[in-house]
C-alpha cells in the first residue's frame, strides 16, 4: 500500500494518477491467472506489436518489454494481404469466413491465410527472427512469446539466447541459456558466460523434457479441473477491499492450487512405481517356474512316459479287434 501512494503522489496530474490505479487494479484483478497462462494475442506486423488485453497491463506495469516473432514478410504481398492488421484471433474468423463466401476473391484470401498459419505453426519466422535481433537492446532483458509459451530472453553479442527451464536440464548446472537462431529451435547450449557448453547426458535431457511435458498436462488439467470446482470467484470480492487483503487472497488460493498438484504428482508416481513392480514380479514367478516344476504339474520326461504308456494300450486294443 505505500508503494501505491508513493507511485501515485509521484503524479501532479489527477488524470495520469488516477490511470495508473485503474492499471494497477487492473493488473491485479489478471495476477491469478499466471499460473494457467495469460491471454495474449498476436499481430503479424511487428515484434511488440499485440492485440490489446488486460493481461497486457502487467508487462507495461512492471516496464517488462514482451516481444515476439510471428511476423508476415512484407515481400509476400499475398499473404500481406490476405493477413492485412487481424490479430491471430480475428485472422482465424477471417478464414472461417472466407471458407464460407461464395466470392472466389475472399476464398482465395482465406486459403493463403490458412496456409500461412500451417506454414508457420512454429509461431517464428525468419523475418520475425531478423526484427527481433534488430529491435532487442544488447543486455536487454525481456520476455518472449511463442507457441503459447513464455521464455525470458536476453542479446549478447548480437546473438538471441532463451533461458533454459525445462526440467530435463535440473542436472545440467552448467547450462543456463539455449540461442535462437533458427525457426526450428535448433539452438545452442551455453552457461552462464554464453561459452558453449552441451548437454553432459543428452538421453537424461531428452526424458526430462518428455517428462516435463507430461506435468505441463497434468498442471493445465488439474488447474482446469480446479478452476471449474473451486476456483475464486473474482466477480464477488467486494469493490472496497483493500490491496493487502486481495494479496492474502491470492496468496492462499495459490498455496492452495500448489498444494494440491504436488499431493497429485505424488500419488501418480507412486501409482507409477507400484505398477512397475507389479510388471516384474509376473516375470520373476514365470522363470521360477520355467527353472523347476510345480508340484501339481508333471515333468517333461513324465509326459512322455504317460504318451508311450497310452500308445502301447491303443495297440493292444487294435490287436484284439484283429482277432
């Protein structure tokens, strides 16, 4: 509460004042929503160039630049004009729309704006890679969207690096950033110091990042399932409440939500470790039992012997039918 009078007696114009509480209201009201992911939504005209949300106060709250690189290349003047100023959003009623029109000229639009999208799935394209290494600051610090995804990144020496979250690198203390360079996500591992510096077991990475997907889903599902139970109800907190109160709020909803997706994560590899078990000792009773008979089930050699034993009868019953 005093940074907020503080920020706000800072202001001698009422009007800029009272816009900065509106933001930081705003703001607030969007904060619970980190942990499902925030609503942003591209333009395919520039690298900070979004479709306005109130997701989008709490980077210009926290002067956080929030870039990304999903950008049409001006010399394609097909797709610049089927694509035009749409957000992806719009660009995706576009299509729709066009798909149903019965103007050759707007299924046409309609088809090149639907091949961009599945040309482009990765949600980076070269022009957008070479506008974002033109417009990021050497040293600056910032936060980068692709494929729903939000990845802090950094200019050293020129050169685009993303840090490194997933969990298949917990293991691999040496590596901190991976560049972006390519569309393919093709990059290079470096430390701290951005010195080259590969992975020391790329198998142990490559699970952690299989497994790191697997909780990715089992996060989103949970909080989806958690959300559609017992989430807040923003909607019916008092307009009068005070900042610090809202802060408990929040706090104890996240504790909450935390609390049980690890109780979760814990009984899913504990299913999992007892299943695995499970499957082994099947195994180990079946060669216990190829290595000795069971007691209620005869030999190989008695088989053989009981065969021979019933070969001999049948011959003797053929000779007395003979006689």
């Amino acid at each position: 509460c005093v940074c907020v009078c503080d920020c706000v007696c800072g202001f001698t114009n009422f009007n800029s004042a009272f816009a900065l509480l509106q933001n930081m209201s705003d703001a607030m009201a969007v904060l619970h929503k980190l942990q499902t992911g925030l609503d942003v939504n591209v333009r395919f005209t520039g690298v900070r160039v979004f479709e306005y949300t109130p997701e989008c106060i709490v980077f210009d709250l926290l002067d956080i630049p929030l870039y990304h690189g999903w950008l049409v290349d001006p010399q394609m003047s097909d797709i610049v004009k089927a694509v035009g100023n749409c957000s992806y959003n719009q660009l995706v009623e576009k299509i729709i729309s066009c798909k149903q029109s019965d103007n050759s000229e707007l299924a046409g639009e309609g088809f090149v704006a639907e091949q961009f999208l599945h040309n482009t799935a990765t949600q980076l394209t070269y022009h957008g890679l070479c506008e974002l290494t033109s417009t990021v600051q050497e040293g600056e610090l910032c936060v980068f969207f692709r494929n729903n995804h939000f990845s802090t990144m950094t200019k050293y020496k020129g050169q685009l690096y993303l840090l490194v979250t997933d969990q298949g690198f917990l293991t691999e203390e040496k590596v901190v950033w991976e560049s972006l360079h390519n569309v393919d996500g093709d990059g290079n591992f470096c430390d701290s110091e951005f010195h080259l510096r590969p992975p020391s077991d790329p198998e142990t990475v490559y699970r952690g990042q299989q497994d790191q997907i697997d909780q990715d889903y089992l996060m989103a599902l949970s909080l989806q399932q958690e959300q559609q139970s017992q989430d807040l109800n923003w909607e019916q907190i008092p307009e009068g409440i005070s900042d610090l109160e809202l802060a408990k709020k929040l706090q104890e909803e996240e504790d909450r939500r935390a609390s049980q997706f690890y109780q979760e994560q814990e009984q899913a590899q504990a299913a999992a470790a007892q299943g695995q078990q499970g499957a082994q000792q099947p195994q180990g009773a079946a060669a216990a039992a190829g290595a000795a008979p069971s007691a209620g089930k005869p030999s190989g050699g008695s088989e053989r012997k009981q065969k021979k034993e019933l070969k001999e009868k049948e011959k003797e019953k053929d000779r007395c039918v003979l006689l």
